[in-house]
C-alpha cells in the first residue's frame, strides 16, 4: 500500500519531510498547502505534487496523511481537525506550548482513533537507534547516567525567538525525548540554569542561549543535558549512556571519515553545520516509521504523549530556571 501524504508548510522542515516522503518506498507525496505561494510552487515544482488549500486537503479522497510542519501556534487546531477528517497525522514538535491546550487536543486525538505522530526525529538517528539497541539487549547493564550534548553552530533568525516557546521548548525539547527513551524511566525532578552568553539580544528578547539540566528519575538514575546556541565548530550532537557494566555513546558526525595524520598531528574533516544534513537518514527513518504504523494499524513510536510528557520537562526546567530550585515535573503536569 502506498501512503498519499499531504504537507501543510513548505518551509525548511516542510522541505526536509517532502524530501523524505519522495524517497521513501510506499509513499508519494500528493499535495502542498502554504500560505506563502511562492514557497507552495517551489515544493510542488520540485517534487511533482499539486498546491492545494487546507481545506481541499481536509475534505480530499487521495490524501491519507498530513505532516504538519505550520507555525507552533497551529499545531493543535490542524491536528485536531485532520483527526475528525480521519487522516492519519505527522506533526512537528510541540504539539502546542500549553500542557493544558495538549491534553485537549490529545482527547480529540482519543475520542476519533486518529494516528498522530509526533516529529522527535533524533530517535531515529542509525546511531542513537545502535545506541539504544545495545542499552536494550543488556550490553552495558542497567543504566545509571546519561550525557546529552547538543549545540548549535548558530541561533535562529532573531526574529524565531519570541515566537519559538524559548530555548527549552523550542531546542532543548529533542533533549528532553532522547534522555526520557535513553534512561528507561520517567523523569520526576528537573534542575536547570540558564545564560545569555552568545548574543545579549536574544536576552533582550526574553530567552536564553545557554543552558544545562540535570533529570532524575525516581530510582536515582540522573540525565544532564548540555545546550548552546552557538558552536563555531559545527553542529554538536553527542550521546553517552553509562551503565553498571560499562557505557555506550554516539560522537559527532563529519562530513567525511578521512582523516590526515602528519608530524604536526591529526586532522579530521568538520562537523556537518546544519540539522538538514546531519539528521538526513533520521528524517527517512522517521517518515518510514510513520508510514509502517499507519499500514499496520499501530501506535507510531513517538506519540502524542511523547509531547506532552516532553513540554511537561521543558516547562519544569523553565519554572526551576525562574525559580533557582530543583522543580518536581508532577508540579508542572497537575496531574
């Protein structure tokens, strides 16, 4: 069976998962709404689909999914309406920036048997997905910490930021999914601190570009994550898992395996500079894992709830930078 996707946003992420649907066996992409029509042609001469409006694609026959890739502010509302149409949903990370407005939408989610995934990409990744395959077969031993780098060459347009729910909403959300499907465990505490060290009008603008959380789990076991908004070297995304038996980790990625030994030392190629090209395979994998679940009538691997639990993390890690204390995630939830 062949999936007939619709993307709704042909912006850079739209770009990324129009890409991946149109190399992925078993899918096509059918059509593309944007309210920027130039973008909207761009993507349908690119990939040979048709523009159509949300409304078309809501009530079409030829279309069984959506992968929303629209402004946050959206997220819900689309979902939640393509839910009632009865297409299966793809939606990029945060559902919404209200735990409150997730759970409304989540019970519609609910009440309708739609398919929603939600798009935390890094789980995808061929070597965090080698990572996490050893910590399952037992090859480490239970896990008792794990280390999550990730910076960015650089922050997004300075205009993103007021609108981006914040660093720990916006970036530091792909960390807090990696660290809760790493430790095995739900995180009950959250300690974070934050700076504005690369650039003082992202201060001025009411966020942070420098951050460091630690999360603990019930029984002990602890995750800290390390974020920049600026890394001169080039994307930084590393994994390390330590366990009672030994560790895993997954180091960056180059641009190329060649590396130079001279007498004046080693040399290796840069860091890949953009989360298009380092996360490429994961893309694929991400949009192939959606496609599986839809064909087979099963929960996709990162789910709804996936997003709540992870803007319930961001929220306490933003509460305990506000607060200067260690924050309990059930003071965030509610519930």
């Amino acid at each position: 069976m062949t999936a007939r996707f619709a993307v709704l946003g042909a912006g850079r992420i739209g770009q990324v998962h129009a890409r991946a649907i149109s190399s992925t066996a078993g899918a096509s992409l059918v059509a593309v709404a944007d309210a920027l029509p130039a973008a909207a042609e761009a993507m349908a001469g690119t990939y040979g689909c048709d523009i159509r409006s949300i409304d078309a694609i809501e009530k079409a026959t030829d279309v069984d999914a959506v992968v929303i890739c629209t402004p946050t502010d959206t997220h819900a509302d689309l979902i939640e309406r393509f839910a009632r149409a009865g297409k299966a949903i793809f939606c990029e990370k945060p559902v919404d920036l209200s735990i409150d407005r997730v759970r409304r939408c989540l019970d519609v989610v609910d009440q309708t048997g739609a398919t929603l995934m939600v798009g935390f990409n890094r789980r995808f990744d061929p070597d965090f997905i080698a990572s996490k395959a050893a910590i399952d077969r037992g090859a480490i031993g239970k896990v008792e910490m794990v280390t999550i780098t990730s910076r960015d060459p650089g922050a997004p347009p300075l205009d993103y930021i007021p609108r981006s729910g914040g660093i720990f909403r916006d970036m530091t959300i792909h960390d807090f999914d990696m660290a809760r499907w790493l430790l095995g465990e739900e995180p009950t505490t959250v300690l974070a601190a934050a700076s504005v060290l690369t650039d003082p009008r992202i201060g001025e603008l009411g966020d942070f570009d420098s951050v460091n959380v630690i999360l603990r789990t019930g029984s002990g076991r602890q995750a800290v994550i390390t974020n920049s908004r600026r890394a001169s070297y080039g994307y930084d995304q590393r994994i390390e898992v330590h366990g009672e038996k030994g560790s895993v980790a997954a180091a960056n990625t180059h641009e190329s395996k060649v590396q130079i030994a001279t007498s004046d030392g080693f040399r290796k190629p840069p860091l890949l500079n953009f989360f298009m090209t380092r996360y490429t395979a994961a893309y694929a994998n991400e949009i192939a894992a959606f496609i599986e679940a839809i064909n087979a009538g099963t929960a996709p691997p990162t789910s709804g709830e996936d997003g709540l639990k992870a803007l319930a993390l961001a929220e306490a890690a933003l509460l305990s930078v506000k607060e200067r204390r260690a924050v309990e995630v059930s003071e965030v939830l509610g519930r």
